[in-house]
C-alpha cells in the first residue's frame, strides 16, 4: 500500500514540474528591470577624476550606487519598507557614506566602491532632527547626530560613540539644527517657535558647554527651511513677512541684525518664502561666503557676504534651479534657467566672481511627455587645461533622472516612477501594415465583384512583396555576424508576432506617469506624463477597445480618482503610441463610486464604460446615441453592486432604461465584529474550458461555475489572538444571495485571496498556530447540471456544494496570481510573489479540496493526490530563478496566442516580465526539436514504401506467371 | 327608553365604524419593523414584501418571522395569504418582468433584551416577480447571520427558478405561499489536517515496523542483484582484454 502511495506521489511529482528554464535559456524568455525610487539624496563620488559613480538614497528606502556612464546599477541595498528603514540623512566623506536610518534608530556607514557595510550602530532612542559631519584642522574624524533631546558624536572610523549630550531645555526649545566650522565647537540651533532661537555650542573634545545663549527672533519657526550659516559662522535668515534678511554671528553677537532686501535692491514675490542655499565643500572649514537666494519661483540670487556687507554677485532671472559643485579647490555654480519650450540650457558660473565660465554651456531637452525639472546634482571635475567640466544629473517630476553630458548629449535616463507601478494592462500589439490591408479588405462593405477582386489581388501581390523582402533581410541578416544583428525596438516595427506571444505593456505609476513597454525585450516605448494627479489617487486601468478593430485605434481608459474627495477625472489615450485619444472624455462633477466596463460596443467597437456617480445617477462612455439606445435595450440586465467598508454595507443594484438606478439588494455586515477588507470577482476574460471534473467512477461532477460571484474577505475587529477571525462570503453579485459563509477562526490577515473558475484560493495567518495557511474552497453543481446551456444569477435555485480543505504553507507570502491562458485547457497555476523575492508557480492541484486522506482506487483513477498538511515548496518551483523581484507588488497575468503560455508580469520595486507554461509546451516543438531526423525519416520511410511497393509489385507479378 | 331610530342608527353605525377602523387597524399589522416578543422564548420580526408595476418599493407586510434565539437558532413563519387585488397585482408585475422583494429588518439573536435586538435598516433580496408566479409563491427564504448572530443578509430563491412564460390559469394557486425558511450561520472552515495526517503516517511506519521483509538490509534484500551484477561484472571484465586488444591493432 505505502508503495503504491509512494509511486503515486512520484507519478504526480514527476508529472507536475513546471518546465525551469535550461542554462542557456537564461533571459531569453525574461527580463527583469531594476530601480531604486525617488531620489531625495544623491551625491556623487568626487574621490578621483575618473570615478563613475552616483550614489543615491531614495523615497522608497533604497541606497543604490550607479554607473555614471550607462545609467546601470553598481550595487543597491533595499531597507525595510515604511518608516522603519526610512532614509533621514546621507552624508559622503571620502570613500565611506554614511545613511542614519529609520528616523535615527542606527547609523550606518557604507564603503561606496563595493557598497559594503564599514559598521552599523544602533542610535539611542528619540525621533531624528539633522546630522553633519565634524572636522578639524581640515580633517574630518566624527559625526554629529541630533536628536529631539540630545545630541551625540561618532567616531568616523568605527562609528563608537565619542560623547552624548542632553540638549538643555529641550522641553521646550525645537532643536533642529546642527553646524560646525572646524574650529573644534559644535553649534546646535534651537528655536522656539516666534520667539527666540537657543544656540548651545559644544566643545567637540569632550561634549561640555562652551556658550549657552538665545537669541530674539520672533519671525521664525523653521531652522532648517529659513536659515543656513554662511562663511565664518554667520547664521542668515530670510523672512518673507518683513522681506528682510537678518544675521547673526554665531561666535561673537547676541544679537540678529536685520538687513532689508530692499537695501539691497532686491525684491521678493510677494507671497514666496526666500530660500537660503549655501555650500560648505569641506566639513573641516567653514562654509563659504557665497550663497544662493531665491527670491521668486524663476529667481535666484548669487549673493557674498564681504566684511560683513552682503554683495549682490549676479542676479539669474530666470533661473529654475540652481546648485553649487566643488572641485578640488573651486567652487562654481550651476544655474539652469529656460531656453525655449522643448529645452532648458545650463551654465556654469565662478562661485568666487559670479563670472560665466566660457564654454560650459550644456542643454537640457525637456521632455513633452515629462514632468518639470524638479533637482540639479552637479558633478564638477578639473579638465587637463584645468578649467571646469562638469555633467549634470536632473531629477524631473515624473521621478525620471537623466544624465547629461557637455553639450547636450543624454548619456541615460531611469525612469524612477515605474518602481512604483499601481495597475497594469496588457494590450496586443496592432498587425502589420500588410496584414491590417488584408483585414481592412474585409472591413469594408462590398462594392461589386470586380472591385473585390481587384483587392483581393493586390492584397495579395502586397502579401507577396513583404514576404520576399522579409526572405531577402534573412538572407541579408544571416551573413552578417550574429553580434551586428540588432533588433530595435521603435513604435514602427512593433507588430504581432505569429503566437502574439510580445504585447504592450501598459504600465500605470503612482506618480502619474504612464508607460508603455515592450513585452519581449522591456524597451519603453512611450511614456506620459499627467500632472495634476492628487497625492492619494486611485487607478484603474481598462481597455475600451482592442487593436482587433482595424482601422479603429486601440483606445484605453483612465480612471483616476481621488480617494478623499471621490472626484474622478478620465485619460483616454492610445496604448500602442501612448497618445492621448482625440475623444473628450466626459465631466464628472460628482465622486465616482463605481465604475464597470459592458461587453456591450458602440457602433466604433469601443466598449461602453458605466459610471455610477453619488446619486446613483449613471453615465456612459462613450455616450453616442447608438449606445443610449443599447443600454436602454438592456438595462434591466445590468447589475451592479458598491461596498461600503465603512458601513459594512454591500448593496446591488439594477439599471432602468433612464440610467438612473434601482437598489435591489442589500447585506450588511456590522462593522462591530468585522470589517470587510476585499472583494474580489473573477477576471472577465478567463474562460474555463471543462465544465466538469470526471471522477473516478466516471460520473461528472459539475463546476457552479457563477461569473458573478463575488468572494468578501471580512477580518474582526476584535484582534485578540484567540478570539480573532476572518470571514468569508461567496454572494452573487446580481441577486446578493449569500452562497456560502465561512469563518476561518484564530486567524487574522492580511489575507490574499484569488478567485477563480469555480474555486476561491485564500491565505492568511493562523494566530492559533503562528503560521501561514492556505485554504481552497471549490464550488461544486453536482453530478446534474441544472442548466446547461446559459448560466443565469436569477435561475440557479440549488445552492453549490461547498468543499474545502486548509494546507501550511512555510512562507508568508506578499502577492498571488492565478495564471491565465486563451481558452482555459492548460491547468492552472498559483503565482505566488514571495517576500524573499522569488515567484512560485504552485500547481493548483497540490489545493484541491478533493484531494483524499485515505487514497482508493477512486481517487487513483481520478490523480488526486493524496492529502499532506503542509504544502512544500520546491525549488524548480521558482520560475524567476536568480532573478529575484525586490518587494514585489502585484503580478500580471495576461494569455498569449498560445494555449500552453502565460505572460507574467511582476511589479514592485523591480519589474520582471517572463511566460510561464503550466501544463508544459505541449502545443510547441522544443527549440532543439530535430527537424533533419524527422523529414530525413519521413523522406526514407516513403521511399522505402515505394520501393518496396514496387518490390511487391513484381513479385507478385512474379507468382502468377509461374 | 325609547330612543330616537335615527339616533340608534347613528349609534350603531358608529360603534361598527370604531369597530370596523379596529379591524383594520389590525389587519394592517404593527408599526413597521416592530419586534415583538412571543410566548415561546422567540420573537418576532415582521417579513415584508413588495410588488409595483413601477418599480419603485413600497413595503408591505407579508408575515411575521418568529425567531428563537440561542446556539442554534430557528425560525418559523406565519404569513398571510395573498388577497385578491394582490394577485392581480403581481401577475401584472410578472407581465411586465417586474421584481418581487422581500425585506426583513436587520436584528440581532442573541441578545437578551428587545431594545439590543433592533438595528438601523433592513436587508433586502429579490425574484423576478414572474418567477414568483410560475412557481406558484413556492420560495425558499434564508436568512443568514453572521458569528455573533447579526442578521446580514436575507436571500430568496423559487423553486422552480425559471420564467418561461407559462400562464397561470388558477388564481387558487397563487393564494397560499409555500415556503421554506431557514437561518444559516457562518460554517467553521477546516484548518490543516495535521492530526489525522500523523496519525496515518504512524499507522505506515507501524505497518512497516511489522513487516519482516522491509526491516532487511538493503544486502539481505538485493544480495541475488547484487551477486548478479558482481558475476556479469567479472565475466565482462574478463572477455575484455581480448577485445581491447584487437581493436587496438586494427
């Protein structure tokens, strides 16, 4: 029996594995993209003249090294997500960069070339405020952290702790910065807000008080955003409401003094905070006496501070950014300002004179479908001749960083906002000229025989011409060597391939910007930018018509919402070219509650998107007459339901023919005991093949196969772990009949959750065991179908029959999927993102609630294998090998052309794209199929029947005239 | 004491006046979504219905539920028989594929006093009203709570489901509804099976354990394989040498 068990098991084994990638198949069938995030540190490495490298520490917890050259990664080091790995500061000195991380909880120090750890320690506790590196007699040997209370140094070396202060006062003074100029103190700066600022200067040897004083400054509540200390410890303020400057030197007054701008010839946007910009090259000197005020949004000021007296240098006007960069033993200033609208122009000015250097113009094209420059990080370096070259790297609004070399030549580009990608679609790419002259042929309306017959010829004779000119690139190709052959990827070249197996990837960001990219080689195609995109928006991405309706363009949709206010606004636009579509999307001055996409088409072939506002009015798009008239055709078969989480409330509703709407059913959950957390409905393009599963006795057993049901994750509020639940409900979402409720208890979320076929696929934490588990709930008709032929919501009246079964899985898991393919025949498959970063594609046989505890002949015949509690994972299991997908997000499944492949895209911080085959390539020949053996067989099989055909023949021949 | 005839007629008509708005008054039923406490440790919450050509819900009591409280909570219901003029009604909504919906007001079981028990709002459910009319007002109503015994969801379904436009010629058959009621609580899901799991496993290795032939040594199981392989290894060396030889003088 245990064998038998055990070759069943190996049966199964050996038929389930997922087909892994063979060595040299390594990146054929996938790419992976890696990114860092928003920049909000960079600095580059200014150690030798030939460095390559920018480090940079990023919104999304990311510090990252890269090649100056090619735009690539050298080394990327991903924290811990959310506040705790959050980067607060970056400070370079030499080869070591430091990072205090997760709002001053440690102290790291890297070794930028290798991007190694020097050392890391652990900070006392209280919430972050500034650092700065410490030197003296122009070496720089510590680090000074302060904190809300106190302030504490470090050796450079080993990160030890020299000294720790507490900040007197500090109940009630705001301490927010910390400055040193060399000279062996330490100034920390307080303020309380519109009244003083406190100044303790600390002796850097062994932490005592040298000076304590305060200082009248009723204008002012930020340090940090108002004030810098320029040249030998002066500490400058600007003030927008007096429009004056006011100064203080930090070694010898008590007292600020306040200098009009006016008295300097300056004037202020009224309404605009001046923004003080100084630089201090080496932490072991003071800061120089140049500095940057900006004045007006497009205004900066290169100012001097002379014997006290602040000298105008030059006035840049207009000027969008501005930054200062050292090399060796200069200073110079980078000013960008407006050239023309598709361009901007930097120059380089002396720091010391204000004087434009010659030469050092550089232009930066703006991009039409970017944001606006947004950061300038200068790198300076001393030419042969010892004059001043420099590259720039600008950060635009769309997250995008672009490196640029003297003149003007764009050495790289990353764009930043795809580390944070919202939705997804995939979208087939159009046919080829050719092939779209052929389908138009059958577009159009008939126009008499002869005509028709003209076409069809010249169809052909075009079918002709390309074929031949493809044979003639083959050949062209072929002689050339393999290396030369490249295979760009323009919006002209673009065209389905036999199996559609390459697609557009249309890509949505948390930034507004939106991509379009190639599935095959994970080339950007296009990119746009929207502005005006509100913080918190909500995205949902739908295809209104695919490139299937020749000569029609292929048109998505947009909706973004705002999730505060619910306004939503609509960008319809192009996904091949990523051009925004000439239809004006319609006004939507009411929140949005839901939107639903009908299989119903206008008379374009565009789908007709149903908008449901607060008054439960609806709105269609596109709203032509033609579709009017449909939807009032067909409006009492369309449903729709909303979920109120806040409520507990979900209700469905029924269109009337004036598209204002009817409530129909409602369920309430008391937001008491639980709250709903998700709902989930099934993907409208999946198809399932088989309506039943044959059982071992060869009687069918039927799938409920609802399309509309509905799966509501619900989690307690009570999150005690012996009392904790999390609830399931399987309602129709057209009757709002309650299917089956369940309640998996001592468990809590976040739950993950795929819907599917006939099955319902959860997995969630037991509180009880203090694992991870998995649940599979399976709907079954029966052995009688009630109706086969149509499924209706308002003609099933037997319930399903419900089975499940719960499995431990050995890892908590951070997104699932199910894959997806053309006409539902291949198996499925869990696509399982792991927060370890690899992507497990665990066959949904190994959760089948059929699968038995005690094996029969029954359960033999029908392969189901035999019951175990824990669900392994097994290593060929992982179809991203070595690729692995840092924090990933989401995964996209899309089905290809052919039946046994699955497109799969997973998103996070990184983006890897590749084909999954859940039942193996079985419509497929391997790519070292051998075509010589089979024909050559093929060829001798034939002849030898011939000949011994005729072999036959005459003998045959032979015996009759004997 | 002889009263006026016309004042006796008064009297008599007001007394059946008072006693008439009574009656009506009663046949009207309680204030909607009142709960009543019955004999029987239950109570009772009003299941209302509502047909209109129109389509626009005005809620009328059909019956009542009477609910008992506890671990395992049942339900009966009482409810009225259809009056002629609702007849007439629903067949004509049914002509028009009108809806036919109930609602029962959102209530708690298992709390011990009435004033607990009461929540804001009703749950809703519908049928297509000629599905109502075909199947002869046979419906199976359920009620659905949720773990703690709030009432979140109502559902109903007739049997047979269908509209395929049959006539209902007896008007008989649509007085009486003919239902079936039940109240379903959330089901317990499985966790994994370790136990049974082990326990099987146990039984294997017993079984195993008790069998002499699987305790041998691998030897003492293949040693006839294994002197085999041995001999076939010893008589191929030897035929060997020969062969090797004359292929390296050829």
């Amino acid at each position: 029996m245990a064998k038998l068990i055990w070759l069943c098991l190996n049966f199964v084994i050996l038929c389930s594995t997922v087909g892994a990638v063979f060595e040299d198949q390594v990146g054929k069938f996938d790419w992976r993209q890696q990114y860092v995030g928003k920049v909000i540190f960079s600095n580059f490495d200014a150690q030798s003249q030939s460095s390559k490298k920018v480090i940079v520490a990023t919104e999304n917890n990311v510090f990252a090294s890269l090649n100056i050259r090619t735009g690539e990664l050298f080394w990327r080091h991903v924290d811990a997500i959310g506040p705790e790995g959050k980067i607060d500061a970056l400070l370079h000195h030499g080869q070591d960069a430091l990072l205090v991380v997760g709002d001053g909880r440690l102290l790291r120090s890297w070794e930028i070339n290798i991007g190694g750890l020097n050392w890391e320690i652990v900070l006392d506790s209280g919430s972050f405020q500034s650092a700065c590196l410490i030197g003296q007699q122009d070496i720089v040997k510590h680090v000074a952290v302060l904190k809300k209370t106190a302030i504490s140094l470090h050796y450079l070396s080993n990160g030890h702790q020299k000294w720790i202060e507490n900040l007197p006062e500090s109940e009630t003074v705001d301490y927010q910065s910390v400055y040193s100029g060399g000279n062996g103190e330490v100034y920390v700066l307080g303020t309380v807000p519109h009244s003083h600022i406190a100044i303790v200067v600390y002796s850097l040897d062994d932490g005592e008080i040298i000076r304590q004083f305060s200082v009248e400054a009723p204008w002012l509540s930020n340090i940090q955003a108002s004030c810098a200390v320029i040249g030998e410890g002066m500490l400058t303020c600007a003030d927008s409401a007096t429009v004056s400057m006011y100064m203080l030197d930090l070694e010898t007054q008590t007292e600020m003094s306040q200098i009009p701008l006016q008295s300097l010839g300056l004037e202020v946007t009224p309404g605009f905070q001046p923004v003080l910009r100084s630089t201090q090259p080496n932490a072991a000197r003071p800061p120089l006496s140049e500095f940057f005020l900006q004045v007006g949004p497009e205004q900066h000021l290169l100012l001097q501070l002379n014997d006290g007296q602040i000298v105008t240098l030059r006035d840049f006007n207009p000027a969008l950014l501005v930054s200062f960069a050292t090399t060796g033993e200069k200073t110079i200033a980078a000013v960008m300002s407006p050239k023309n609208t598709t361009a901007c122009s930097v120059n380089l000015f002396s720091a010391e004179s204000g004087r434009r250097l010659l030469d050092t113009t550089l232009i930066f094209p703006l991009d039409p479908n970017g944001g606006k420059p947004e950061e300038l990080y200068v790198q300076a370096f001393l030419k042969k001749d010892d004059s001043v070259g420099y590259r720039v790297m600008v950060q635009t609004e769309d997250h995008t960083l672009t490196f640029i070399q003297q003149p003007g030549r764009v050495m790289w580009t990353r764009e930043e906002a795809l580390s944070d990608v919202v939705t997804m679609e995939m979208v087939d790419l159009p046919l080829t000229g050719t092939q779209a002259e052929l389908e138009g042929e059958f577009g159009k309306k008939a126009d008499g025989l002869f005509s028709m017959v003209l076409k069809r010829l010249s169809s052909q004779l075009i079918l002709l011409q390309a074929w031949i000119s493809h044979l003639w690139k083959l050949f062209y190709d072929a002689r050339k060597p393999r290396s030369q052959v490249k295979n760009e990827v323009t919006i002209e070249n673009l065209s389905r391939d036999e199996f559609n197996l390459q697609k557009m990837m249309v890509m949505v960001t948390a930034s507004g910007k939106l991509f379009g990219i190639d599935s095959k080689t994970g080339t950007i195609v296009w990119r746009h930018y929207l502005d005006n995109i509100p913080a918190n928006a909500a995205f949902k991405l739908m295809v209104q018509r695919t490139t299937a309706h020749f000569p029609h363009p292929p048109q998505c949709t947009l909706l973004i919402k705002d999730k505060d206010t619910g306004l939503a606004t609509l960008h319809v636009f192009n996904p091949i070219f990523g051009k925004k579509s000439h239809v004006t999307p319609p006004a939507m001055p009411q929140p949005i509650l839901q939107s639903l996409m009908l299989p119903v088409m206008d008379q374009d072939y565009a789908k007709v998107l149903l908008l449901v506002d607060d008054q439960y009015k609806v709105s269609a798009f596109p709203s032509t007459k033609n579709v009017l008239q449909q939807l009032q055709e067909i409006a009492s078969t369309i449903f729709f339901y909303l979920v109120d989480s806040s409520q507990g409330r979900l209700s469905g509703y029924r269109l009337r023919t004036d598209l204002s709407t009817e409530l129909i059913w409602e369920v309430v959950v008391p937001t008491e005991v639980q709250k709903i957390v998700s709902v989930k409905g099934k993907r409208p393009n999946e198809h399932v093949h088989s309506q039943g599963r044959v059982m071992g006795d060869r009687s069918v057993l039927y799938k409920y196969l609802n399309p509309n049901l509905l799966a509501v994750v619900t989690e307690s509020t009570d999150t005690h772990p012996e009392r904790s639940f999390m609830g399931i409900l399987l309602i129709d979402g057209v009757t709002g009949r309650i299917i089956h409720e369940a309640v998996q208890r001592k468990a809590k979320g976040p739950v993950h959750i795929v819907h599917s076929e006939n099955w319902v696929v959860y997995e969630y934490w037991s509180t009880k065991s203090r694992r991870n588990e998995f649940s599979v709930i399976e709907l079954y008709e029966g052995t009688e179908l009630y109706n086969s032929t149509v499924f209706s919501s308002l003609d099933r009246p037997h319930a399903p029959q419900v089975l499940q079964q719960s499995y431990i899985f050995p890892s908590s898991i951070s997104t699932m999927e199910a894959t997806l393919t053309e006409k539902g025949i291949t198996s499925r498959h869990l696509l399982i993102g792991l927060p370890s970063g690899g992507i497990l594609s665990l066959p949904k046989m190994f959760l089948d609630p059929r699968r038995p505890e005690i094996v029969t002949e029954q359960s033999r015949e029908e392969n189901l294998i035999p019951y175990a509690p824990e669900l392994l994972i097994r290593s060929e299991w992982f179809i991203n090998y070595n690729q692995t997908v840092t924090r990933v997000r989401g995964i996209y499944t899309a089905p290809s052309g052919l039946e046994s492949t699955c497109l799969v895209v997973a998103y996070g911080l990184d983006i890897y794209q590749t084909r999954v085959y859940p039942s193996k390539q079985f419509d497929v020949l391997k790519d070292d199929y051998d075509y010589m053996l089979i024909s050559s067989v093929l060829l001798a099989l034939f002849f030898a029947t011939m000949i011994s055909k005729r072999l036959a023949e005459v003998k045959l021949l032979n015996r009759a005239w004997r | 004491m002889a009263l006026p005839l016309t004042f006796n007629i008064a009297l008599f008509s007001t007394l059946f006046f008072v006693l008439f708005t009574d009656v009506v008054f009663c046949n009207n039923g309680r204030r909607v979504g009142d709960v009543m406490d019955t004999e029987f440790g239950g109570f009772s919450v009003p299941l209302e219905h509502s047909f209109e050509v129109d389509d626009v819900a005005q809620f009328r009591v059909r019956g009542a539920l009477v609910l008992k409280a506890g671990r395992e909570p049942s339900v009966a219901l009482t409810q009225n028989q259809l009056s002629e003029e609702d007849r007439a009604k629903l067949k004509e909504v049914a002509a028009v594929d009108g809806l036919y919906r109930i609602r029962v007001p959102r209530v708690l079981l298992q709390a011990d006093r009435q004033t607990e028990r009461q929540l804001e709002g009703y749950l809703t459910a519908f049928v297509r009203a000629c599905a109502m009319v075909e199947s002869h007002l046979s419906d199976v109503i359920s009620l659905h709570t949720d773990v703690s015994g709030y009432l979140i969801g109502v559902s109903i379904v007739t049997l047979p489901g269908a509209c395929r436009g049959t006539e209902v010629e007896d008007e008989v058959d649509l007085e009486v509804f003919n239902t079936t009621l039940s109240v379903m609580g959330p089901v317990n899901a499985p966790g994994p099976e370790t136990a049974l799991f082990l326990e099987r496993m146990e039984m294997e290795t017993e079984k195993k354990g008790k069998n002499p032939q699987e305790q041998k040594s691998f030897f003492a199981k293949y040693w006839y394989l294994i002197l085999g392989g041995a001999i076939f290894l010893v008589v191929s060396s030897a035929a060997q040498p020969p062969a090797g030889g004359g292929s390296e003088q050829s």
